[in-house]
C-alpha cells in the first residue's frame, strides 16, 4: 500500500487540530480518477467543519477541503473522459471521506472537469465550490433571466465575487453589498450599484433606487436575518436564494403578500456546471478574485484568515511541494 | 342613483358587526361587468377580515365575500367577451371596495369567466377563490407533475378538497390529512393515501410509506408549524406551496441540505385559471363539495361554523331573494 502526506483534522476546536501524516493513497475504482492536487482553497464550510458545526456529519480523523486543481495520475479502467497527465479542476463531495488538504485524490469522473487553459492550478483552486454554488444559485435555481435585477449580498466573499461576474455575464443589473474598502473590486468585477454593508441600509437603498418596485432576484450567502429583511426588496413574484442554512426561525411574513418563492441551496457536484463555468472563464467573462495564496503547511493561518471575516475574494492553498 | 342591497362590515370584531343597508349600486365602467349576483361562498379570509385580521388593508364600512356565481345585467361599451344573461362566475379582487354579499357587484371583465354549464349557482360559488387557490398552488406556482406525489394538508377544508380533485386530475398519487370523519369524504375526491389528522404523525406515515424518500410536493393550507414540520417528509429537489401567511418565526433547517424550494401564494384573479377549471368542472374532474348551503342574512352563522373548524367543503350562501 502506497502512503501520502495529508493534513488530517484530529480534533473539533480550533486550528491547532490539523496534524501532518502518512495517510493510504487510494487507488482508483473503475470510475474513477486519482489526481495529484496541485492547489486547493479554503471555504467557509471548511472552518464550519473543523471548529464541529457538522459534526453530526463528518467522522474523525477526517481530512477537510472542497476544492481540487490538479493533475490526473491514473485513471480506473472504466473511465472515458480523462487520461494521465489531464489538468483538470473539481470539488470533492461535501462531507465525504476525503478532501483535498492532501496529495493526492480519488474522485468518481462524473464530478470532474477539465480545467480552464488559461488558468494556473492557484488560479483554478478557486473556482469549484464558490463559483459552482454561484452557479447553482443563479442559473440552476434562481433562473435569473437576462436584463433582471439581483441583490447579491457579500459582492467580495467567496461565492459573491463570482456571483456578481456570473450576473453580469447573463446580462443582468448587479446590486451588491460589501464593506467600503472593497466597492473598487465589486465596481471592476461588474456590480453596477454597491451598497455600503456598514453605513447604509440595503432596504432602504434599494427601495428608493428601484421607486418600491424592488429587484427580481435576491441571492443570500450572509445568513443572519437576511432572509426576513430581504424579502422587503424583491418584486411580486420575485425570488430569492440561499445558501446558509441557519437553525434559528425565520421571518417570512412578507412572503404571501408578494408571491415570492424561496429556493434553498446545498450545491451538488457535476460536471457539467464545471464545463459552462470553464467556457466562461477562457472568454474572459469570469476570473478568480484572490485574496492570498499561502502553503498548506499553513492551513490554521489560513483558515483564521477567512473566519474572521473581511477577505476579498478566495484564500488559496499551494499543495505541490508544500507538504514535506 | 340605483341603490341595493348589502350586508355591510360595520366594524371588526364578532358576528354582530354585519347590518343589512342600502347602498348605492355601482355603474360598470367601459371594462367592466354589473353582475347580479345569486350567491356566493364564505372563505377563511372572510372571518379574518371581518375580525379585524387585515384591519390595515380594509376600509369600514365594507363590503365582504370573495366568490360569485350570477348573471351579467349590463356591460361597458368596451366590454368583448360577455353579454347582457351570461352566466359567470369570478372571485372579486380581495380587500377590494365591493365583496360579493350584496345583490350586485362590477368588475374588470378580465377577472371573469363564463360559469361552467354543469353547475347551479350555488354549486359554481364553490369554486373561483378556494379552486382558483388550489389551481395556483399546484398548477402556477407548484408545477406539479404526472407521475409525482403530493401531500395536500386538510383535505376535507376549503382549498384541499379542490386540491386533491386537482392533483388527481393532474396524475399525481395523493396524500392527504383529515379527521376521521372526514376519511371516507376525502378517499371519495381522489385521495390514495389518507392520514389522521389526530390520531397519527404524518411525517412518520409518510416517511415510512415512501420508505424515507418523501414527496415531491406539499401543499400547506393549515399554518402553524406546518412548514417546518413538512420539510421533513419533502424528497432533495422538492417544493412546498403554502398559502396561509403567518407572522410566527419558522423554522427552516431542513430545507438547504434537501435543496428545497419554498413557494408562498397569495393568489391573484385573472380569468384564464377559471377557463381552465370550467373545462375540469365539465369532464366532471372537478366536482363542488358542499358542507351547507345558508341565506346571505344568515352570514353570522355561517362565519361561526367555518371558523370552527372541521367543516366538509365549502359553505355557500344564497344571495338572490335573500336580502329582503
């Protein structure tokens, strides 16, 4: 049996949990692909999972990451559509038994995609989560039509940044909140409208900005009580989604009134949203928004650096070479 | 000025606040037809407006009742698709000025339909709010599909009884919830599967039945804990429609990691659902379920006896020769 370096989650807590080990290296079912990882990139799920948010889920040790930019080393016998030596990029299965803070990893072919050509492995890392729930979000669920008006809460978070990109590549007019520091970068990513997060009400902005008619589509990545107050901001028939499940009750009263339609997302992983998404990006319409590239040795900076929140863009882990 | 009769609202709060008066009788303006009205129906939203539920909205002294089944007495000159003795059959836009327990009412021509040829009056009153909704809910907004299973909440009530003909109509296997009294009604109206509103659980009964994987679709008339509680029984990818607007915080955990979609109605009149219906009504797919059949002047008890709760169907009210 061959072995492999991963950073394993020991224990719930903090970032102290993460240990450096020699792990099996799994071998490739017929379906599958084994793809040595060149970068990863951290996302909220990751920090949610380590400090126990999931821990109904996730057994320990588990080693945690959901984004994969790599190589393909060897491939099962049944495979069709990669050979050695694919660049490819993809998100592991959310809760699986293995992630991507590690050397190498399995996955079944049907959840894996060329990667873009004109990206570098850094570059792609920061894609298959973020810019698939983006995708899932507003193309998939929200159905967001050309020449409508979305609200995309956090413009400068992970899954934001690319939202608004992906809105304007389908020709819509793209609200956003964010802080003050980052409305330069959600102006260049294509936000035609951005809101100050702290100093202005984003109810209050957009009622008087659209004269009460409010936006068509609202796309929560904030959770809180976001989805109460942006109900007041969506037009008849408007819909809105989200992708933070929260515990605590919320208020839906403006709903009925409106004949709005709420759409919940846990992004599943395909090829095919990878394949549009890569179309999109080789024309230049979505590019990554990176906030800082550091090794995966230094996974607990990393992960302290997205909980803390105020990040613009994605926080990418270098693998290649980072794990001895 | 021609005056008529009316059981106006004269304030919020019991029975007692309705009175028998003379008001002025409107004229049609160039879109719109005078209807004589020959009776009507008594709706949820009937009790809650007369108690004071939508204070905000109505205006007092009003009018209340949101179905007519009557005859057209005159017509605007613009007026294309009815004539002086067409028979109709509509839901008068709710919190409007003018309801329908009165001896006339006008209305835009495009909120009426021709009353379906099999029905009296008293049977066609039945149907425009409570059929309409349930047309809404399943047809417009739910999007329910041949082959796919529906669980309609209280079966035996207004909305429901509409419902389950519908789903069936429309080739979906249906559960329903209903007292016991009411089993052998709802089982008659096409229900597959009936649950004891009472004596069972029906998130256990249908978890079990479909072996875990739940519903494709719920259809909320009841409130409450509803939503929350439905979530449970609803497979990945399924919808929830729930017509009762509730101020109450709910609990949405379940919805995110199944990818659930939330629809909330408040249904708008437009005559092409009544179109629809008829056609139902006339294949004899869609039948009135009467629980009792009242004088306009009675409209005390007969808010009583659907406010209590575990009526069968709807409660009609005869207008024409009523109001003397």
């Amino acid at each position: 049996m061959q072995l492999m370096k991963a950073l394993v989650l020991t224990r719930f807590g903090d970032v102290d949990g993460f240990e450096l080990q020699e792990v099996p290296k799994q071998e490739p079912k017929p379906h599958q692909v084994l793809v040595q990882i060149h970068a990863t990139s951290v996302n909220a799920v990751d920090y949610q999972t380590r400090r126990g948010d999931y821990k109904h889920l996730v057994k320990l040790p588990a080693i945690l990451g959901v984004d994969i930019s790599g190589v393909v080393e060897a491939v099962g016998e049944s495979v069709k559509q990669f050979k050695v030596g694919d660049a490819v990029y993809y998100s592991p299965q959310l809760f699986g038994d293995f992630g991507s803070y590690a050397e190498y990893h399995v996955a079944d072919e049907q959840i894996v995609a060329k990667k873009p050509t004109n990206l570098s492995h850094t570059e792609a890392a920061c894609f298959p989560l973020a810019a698939g729930t983006a995708w899932d979000c507003l193309v998939t669920r929200g159905q967001l039509q050309v020449g409508e008006s979305v609200l995309i809460h956090a413009g400068a978070g992970g899954v934001g940044s690319f939202a608004i990109q992906l809105a304007k590549a389908m020709g819509a007019y793209v609200f956003t909140t964010c802080r003050a520091l980052n409305h330069n970068l959600v102006k260049k990513l294509g936000a035609d409208y951005v809101i100050d997060y702290i100093g202005e009400d984003y109810v209050e902005v957009i009622q008087r900005f659209t004269n009460g008619k409010g936006v068509d589509l609202v796309l929560d990545t904030v959770g809180g009580d976001t989805i109460g107050r942006s109900l007041n901001v969506i037009r008849p028939y408007g819909r809105l989604v989200s992708i933070v499940d929260i515990a605590t009750p919320q208020s839906l009263l403006e709903a009925w009134g409106k004949n709005l339609t709420v759409h919940f997302v846990f992004t599943p992983q395909y090829r095919a949203k990878l394949d549009a998404l890569k179309y999109l990006i080789e024309r230049n319409q979505l590019r990554p928004v990176i906030d800082s590239v550091m090794p995966l040795n230094q996974v607990a900076q990393a992960h302290q650096r997205l909980e803390q929140g105020g990040t613009a863009g994605k926080v990418v882990l270098q693998v290649l070479g980072c794990l001895s």
